[in-house]
C-alpha cells in the first residue's frame, strides 16, 4: 500500500500515511488531532547509473523492443 507524506498546518508536523491510491486526496488528520494538513509531494529514489551505454543498433534493421524486435526471437 502506498505511503503519503502530510503536513499540518496546524502544528506544523509532518506526518504519513499508508492507504489506498484511491483515497490519496482524502483529508487527512494529523497524529494531535488537527484537520488543517495538506498532501505533500514526495520524491521517489531511484537506483542505477545514468552514464550506462545504449546499445548498438543490430544488423537487419529495426529499432528494437519487444520480443521480436529486440533479437530474442532468433
């Protein structure tokens, strides 16, 4: 289940919450009780190295993706 980031206006803390995709724009109440909180938007992290070559354009054509396409069909 997704984890979203809230914070109260409030009391200023900041807080999250585990629930449902679809009721991530349901009002939220801080942990004090407060009903004034706003979504935050969060950042994601993602791991990998952005400087990995591309690969070479195979012999016959093509540009590549999906099954036949991308030379795992023979």
């Amino acid at each position: 289940m997704p984890r979203y980031e809230y914070r109260c206006r409030s009391c200023g803390d900041t807080f999250e919450l585990s629930r449902p995709m679809a009721e991530s724009s349901a009002p939220a109440t801080c942990p004090s009780g407060h009903d004034d909180t706003v979504k935050l938007l969060s950042t994601v992290a993602m791991g990998g190295s952005a400087s990995a070559p591309a690969p070479a354009p195979r012999a016959g054509g093509g540009a590549g993706g999906g099954c036949c396409g991308g030379g795992c069909c023979g």
